[in-house]
C-alpha cells in the first residue's frame, strides 16, 4: 500500500492541521466515553476534574510515544480491560485502585524495557487474544446496561432503553453504508447526533453551571494511595497481561503495515512508555492508557502514514484539558447516548476477535471451540453476579472470583495451556 506521507514525513502546516483534525476526531470518542463511565463511578465523584485529567494524562503520553517511543501513527486511549478491573475493585476504594495501577504500570514498563515481555507473549496464542478481546466486550454488558436505562431520574427507564435500542439500529446500519473517514468517525457524529436527538424527544440534558472557568487546570493533580489487597493487586495485574497484548497487538500491527524498521525496539520503547503512562495515571488517579488497534483503518482511509501529523491531535487534548468549561459540555452527554456508542464499539471488538479467530484458524475442532465459548459463557455470568452473592466470598479472594474478565482469562488460560494442549 502507498502512502502520500511515510512514518517520518512532515505535512505542509495547512495538511498537517486537517490530518491532525481527523485524528483529534478519532481520539476524543473513546476517552470521552470510558473518563465517563470511570467518573460517575461511586466514590470518584470528581466529574470535571477527573476528566481534564484523563485528556492530560492522554496528550503527554501521546507525545511522548510519538516522539520517542514507538515512532509510529498510533491513536491512544483509556485501556477499556483496565475499566473492568476498577468495577470489581470499587469495594475496595479508589486509593487502592491507584495503587494497583501504579504498580501494574511500573511491572509492565520493567518488563518491556528489559526484553521479558516476550518470554509472556507465548502464553497468549491466538485463541486467547481472540477471547481477551471478545471477554472485554461480554464483561462490560452490565455497565452498558446501566447507562441505556439511565434517565437522568426524570426520564422512565423503558423510554431510554427504547430510545437505546432504535439509536443503536441506526448506528449499525450507517456503519455497513458509511466509507473512509466518515466510518472512522462514525463514533464521533453518533455522540453529536445522538445528543441532539436525545434533547428533542426528553427535554434538556444538564449543561456546565455558569461559572464554570473558561481556562483552569484541576486542583488535585496526585490521587491517594493505599496498600492494596492481593485480590485487588492480582487482578489488575491480569488485566495489565491483557493490556499488554493488546499494545503489542496495536504496535505490530500499524509497523507492519507500514513496513516500520527497528520493530524490536520499536515494540519494547512503545510498551515502556505505555507501562510509564499507567504508573502516571495510578499517582493522577485516572485509567490508564493503551494504544489502540483502529489507527490501520485511519491511516488507509487518509493515506497519510506520518507520525507528525497526531501531533496537532495530542497538543488540543492538552489544551481540552485546560478547560474546565469545554470538558463540561463534553460531560453532559446523556448516558444513553454513551452507552449505545460505547456498544457500538464494544461491537468492533467482538467483530476483531472473531477475525483474528479466522485468520489464524484457531477454532477447527470441537474442543478448540470450547477453549474459547466456556470462558466467554463463564466470564460474561459471573459479570452478571448479583451483588449479595459476591458479597458472600471472602474480601481477599473477591475482587478475583467476581471479576467476569479475569475468571475468563484464567479460564482460557488453563483450556488452552494445560486441559487441551497438544505436542506440537
């Protein structure tokens, strides 16, 4: 494939603002969706604040992946596994959440920069990426719920689930007409789109109050910390595996596409910076970010492979997480509407584990569909655990045994290395 600019190619100033303006585009869906599931969560409680300091977070390790860590066009995010992590842990507080993440984030930076991550990359065969990626789509079904149902307490749940169901059709239908970046950014025009329909048939959504600063950083840059428990800890150092092979996955995949050199040190550069931006979210108190695996869609539909053109995208995340009043309009989308576009892209990643299912042959037998249906079935009810149930396990062992994404993992794991494994 041909590019009009390669990976270290610099755009006119005129094209590099339209390129960067589609990649801003891109970016700004998933972290607006997953900074507010993470901040109306109980206990965080912190709104705007919490959301300039996600977009913060995200612009500087943007740079710094782009200027020297992977070297390459990647859009990065909010690491969805890591949000299923914080949902089994809430009990637990959010001091002990960072320190999880601060502690998961450091591990994977040490592993990378020393090269042993790749002895851990033989674990994940592609029938376990294939059920990482669906699980976290399954396990987050409860969350979506949740929020097509929200009304705001002044609209019936039944209105909105209606409402969430008909908006998602529509959604889906625009995805198999749309092409080029109008599908890339489809997640963006539903926001808008979904919101300004939303309005007309409910009534007002709750806007930023008045005085709200144009121009203000948030007070509490550093997060509590607590001595986490092993549950805790153990829990969202599986989600970091996870994490891991999915920036792995990211990284490999827009270097070989682009026929990238130094992909070695590329791959270990990338996922240290990546583990380093994790560590700074624990002591910020924010979710941690991950590259993310739809920039090859970007890249072929603007045929524009240079890093520098997300420059421009990562410099107005920044300057969007100075202002306190621009990311309140942006948190004042309705639930609903946040939930089906988050459904939407929840979708696609079912849709890529199921691709990657194909390509690599990894479900040809009985048993190999085993391997990968009993940890999506498992993992997807034990999500679904009533809260007295979960609260009947012991506190050291519950965020493990009632966390749908990790029973999964652990699952798969066991299916695939020791119950069916086969002599090569």
């Amino acid at each position: 494939m041909e590019f009009t600019y390669g990976i270290d190619d610099r755009p006119g100033p005129a094209q590099l603002l339209i390129f960067g303006l589609q990649w801003l585009v891109v970016s700004v869906p998933a972290i607006l969706i997953i900074g507010r599931v993470v901040a109306g969560l109980p206990g965080e409680g912190s709104g705007i604040p919490y959301l300039q300091k996600l977009f913060l977070l995200i612009a500087l390790v943007f740079l710094v992946q782009l200027y020297l860590g992977h070297r390459l066009p990647l859009v990065l995010g909010p690491a969805t596994v890591l949000l299923i992590g914080i949902l089994a842990s809430l009990d637990q507080g959010f001091a002990a959440i960072n320190a999880s993440l601060l502690v998961g984030g450091l591990l994977l930076a040490g592993l990378a920069a020393t090269g042993l991550l790749g002895h851990l990359k033989t674990l994940f065969t592609p029938r376990v990426i294939a059920v990482v990626l669906m699980l976290i789509a399954f396990t987050l079904a409860p969350v979506i719920l949740d929020l097509i149902t929200d009304g705001g307490g002044t609209v019936p749940a039944t209105q909105t689930f209606l409402f969430a169901i008909v908006f998602a059709l529509a959604l889906f239908i625009a995805n198999g007409f749309l092409k080029g970046i109008w599908k890339s950014t489809l997640a963006l025009w539903a926001i808008v789109l979904g919101t300004l329909v939303y309005i007309v048939l409910f009534g007002p959504v709750a806007l930023p109050f008045a005085d709200t600063p144009l121009v203000a950083l948030p007070g509490d840059l550093l997060a509590p910390l607590a001595v986490p428990d092993v549950g805790v800890l153990a829990a969202f150092l599986i989600c970091y595996f996870a994490l891991a092979t999915n920036d792995l996955g990211s990284i490999q995949s827009v270097g070989g596409l682009l026929g990238a050199d130094d992909m070695d040190g590329r791959v270990n550069r990338g996922m240290t910076v990546t583990g380093l931006g994790n560590a700074l979210a624990g002591l910020t108190g924010v979710i941690g970010p991950v590259n993310f695996s739809l920039s090859p869609g970007v890249i072929a539909a603007t045929g524009c492979a240079s890093r520098f053109a997300l420059v421009p995208a990562a410099v107005a995340l920044g300057l969007m997480a100075a202002s306190p009043l621009a990311i309140g309009y942006l948190g004042s989308i309705p639930g609903p509407v946040i939930g089906v576009v988050l459904t939407y892209v929840m979708a696609a990643q079912i849709a890529a584990g199921l691709m990657l299912g194909q390509e690599s042959r990894a479900v040809g037998t009985f048993d190999e569909g085993l391997i990968i249906g009993i940890p999506l079935l498992l993992g997807t009810v034990v999500a679904f655990l009533p809260p007295a149930v979960a609260a009947g396990f012991p506190a050291m062992i519950r965020p493990l045994i009632t966390n749908g994404f990790v029973v999964g993992i652990v699952t798969v794991l066991v299916l695939e290395q020791i119950v069916y494994r086969r002599r090569r």
